[in-house]
C-alpha cells in the first residue's frame, strides 16, 4: 500500500487543487517506472511519501542549509534510506517503509510552469516523479547520470500523458547543479 501524505505549509497553492491525488500518481508512475512497484504492491506492505508544499523562502533555507546553495529550487528530496536499503527491506520482510520526504516551492514551480507554457499540474507531476526517483537513489551529478534519469523520467512521465519536459529547450528545470 502507498501512502502518501501532501501538506500545505506556506506559499501560494491553488487550495481547491488535489494536491494528495497527484502526489500519490506521480509518486506510483514513479515506483512502477523505476521497476519499483512491488514496494507498494505487497498487501501486507506500506510505504509512505510525505510532500511538503512550502513557498521559496522556506525552499532557500532548506536549499542552503541541505545542499549549501543559498537561493530557492523548485524540489527538493529527503531519502530516508540509501537505495541498497530498499533491497534489503523487502529481502527482510519489512511492512513499513518511509521513503522521503519532497519539499516544492510555489513561487518558483508557478514561474517555471508560466515560462514553459505548461499547467501548474503537469509541472507538478514531473517534479514529483523527479524527486521520488532521488528517493529511489537516482541523481543526475555527472552526463550519464543525468542523461539516463532524464530518459527514465521522459518515459514515466509519457505514460501519465505528459510530454518530454527536455525536449525542446533543453531546458533542466529540476538540474541541481545550476
């Protein structure tokens, strides 16, 4: 079972949004496209995602004091385990699994989105797959690395009907190494 808990601690989020549904879809398309959908697929099992919506001021402190770079992001992930740990849980017989923690900001989410052309939702959605696939031990530190989580997530994010969010522009809205 996938728990995934959303909460809205500052900035300015559509209220009316069901922020929880499409955080529990992308955070699902995200397991499943990383060949890790037998976590939530054990009836006995529980994994939980918590989703902090949050505004930039709080997304600049968490930056800085995390990552060290002192200016606001757009995500951010807070794996719980190390991706060896996952194996390990379910070899285990583990029930519970906490998996992470994402943290979004508004203000710079909303002005990516505009600048793509894009809906805040379908931004939304490649934001939370991208972060859970951190959680998932993924990262983008080096070209291959990069190259390769890009091309995972182009094709998660195909399958919930989104397109190719690097295509065009090359834009790398989630590179952290900006």
């Amino acid at each position: 079972m996938l728990d995934v808990d959303c909460d809205i601690v500052g900035g300015d989020w559509d209220e009316d949004a069901d922020w929880e549904t499409l955080a529990e879809t992308a955070v699902r398309a995200a397991l499943d496209g990383a060949g890790q959908g037998r976590l939530v697929q054990l009836s006995d099992a529980l994994v939980e995602v918590s989703v902090r919506l949050t505004d930039d001021a709080e997304m600049q402190r968490l930056n800085r004091d995390y990552r060290g770079k002192d200016k606001p992001t757009n995500v951010l992930s807070f794996p719980m385990h190390a991706p060896d740990d996952l194996e390990r849980w379910l070899a285990a017989g583990e029930t519970d699994l906490l998996l992470g923690d994402l943290a979004l900001g508004a203000e710079t989410v909303t002005r990516e989105a505009d600048e793509k052309g894009i809906s805040v939702d379908a931004h939304m959605l490649h934001l939370m797959v991208h972060g859970t696939l951190h959680l998932l031990g993924h990262d983008h530190l080096d070209d291959e690395t990069a190259e390769a989580m890009e091309a995972l997530e182009t094709r998660i994010l195909a399958g919930l009907g989104i397109a190719n969010p690097y295509a065009e522009t090359g834009w790398a809205a989630v590179d952290e190494r900006q």
